[in-house]
C-alpha cells in the first residue's frame, strides 16, 4: 500500500498506513488489534477515509459493523473478497494452505459461516475496485467468471457499495497500478470513480 502513499500526500491527505500480522490471529482478533490502532488515528483528523486491499476490507466491515467511526469519511476497497474466495473453499483445508494464509485468510471462503458472508451489506460510503486479471492460472481455474486470481469480480462486489470498478490488473499488484492510485483517489474527493 506504500506505493499509493505520493499520490495521495501530493493531493493533501496525510497518509497512515495501518499494518497487522494477517498470518496469526482469526479476523475477528485482528478487526481488534486495527481498531486498537484506529483510536489514536481518529482523534487526530476531522475526516477518516480509508483504501484497503483484500482482508483489510473484512477487517474495516468487521470494525464498523460494531464500532462506528464518528468522522468516518468515504471508503475505496481493492480486490476485497466480500463475499469469500472459491480459493479458500477449494484449498482452506489443506495444511500448507492454512500454514501460508492463517487463521483469517481460512475464514475468507463463501459458506454461509465464512467471515466476509456474516458481514451482510455496508451502510457506509464504499467504492469496490476489483481486478480481472490473473497471474495463477491454476487458481483461477477454481474461480468462477472473470477473476483476479484470488476474488471472482462477482464476489468482490458488495451490497451497499455506491460504485464498482473493474480493471485489468491482477489481485497483488492492484494498489501499484496508476489508473487504479487515480480512481481510489477521486473516490474519495467525490463519491465516484473516473471510469465506471
């Protein structure tokens, strides 16, 4: 996500850019541990606006669905599974798997019990960016439709969202891709993206 830092800093916002150990704990203990860190991000700006990748837009549903952010602004996500990864049903239970993504990347399949399905619609300002191109062939044969690689373009769209993007970019390199630095930003400035 540092590589969207200049474009934003350039256009005035102060960056922060929130880690978590994503391979260690479930979602819901991670949802905490970012909260945690949130706190003393939100006492310092008037408006708080957020761009995740992938699990970090679980973690922010999971954070709002119980705790709303007072000054919460508008929220861009790229290539979030938002209702699960065929990945995941397919491999989740293989050990190397469970190894490599942990706890919460298990919890992000498309049963009725996976973590992003639990969370239902958002009611907050979000703008979904999802790729459609893939660098793993032989995952994307387990993925129904158009795909990143990870997130099929139909999972990663999310009942609420107030706009939907999709471009040409694979699921790990999404935040690098200048077209997609330049609709997450004007995501935030307006409501919209430059391209829909």
């Amino acid at each position: 996500m540092e590589t969207m830092r200049p474009l934003f800093e350039k256009s005035g916002y102060a960056v922060e850019n929130i880690g978590y150990p994503s391979r260690r704990m479930p979602v819901s203990q991670l949802a905490e541990l970012v909260r945690a860190k949130l706190e003393g991000v939100a006492k310092r700006f008037d408006r708080l606006h957020f761009v995740t990748h992938s699990m970090g837009g679980i973690l922010l549903r999971q954070i709002l669905r119980s705790d709303r952010i007072a000054n919460l602004g508008r929220c861009v996500m790229l290539a979030p599974p938002s209702k699960g990864s065929h990945v995941v049903d397919r491999l989740g239970s293989w050990f190397f798997f469970r190894w490599l993504n942990g706890p919460a990347g298990c919890e992000l399949g498309t049963g009725s019990n996976a973590a992003p399905v639990l969370l239902g619609p958002v009611d907050f300002e979000v703008g979904v960016i999802a790729g459609t191109r893939s660098i793993n062939v032989i995952l994307s044969l387990m993925i129904p439709g158009p795909d990143d690689g990870k997130v099929a373009v139909s999972h990663a769209r999310l009942e609420g969202q107030s706009a939907f993007l999709q471009v040409p970019i694979s699921h790990s390199f999404i935040m690098r891709n200048k077209v997609v630095q330049a609709n997450a930003l004007a995501f935030l400035q307006t409501g919209g993206f430059l391209r829909e």
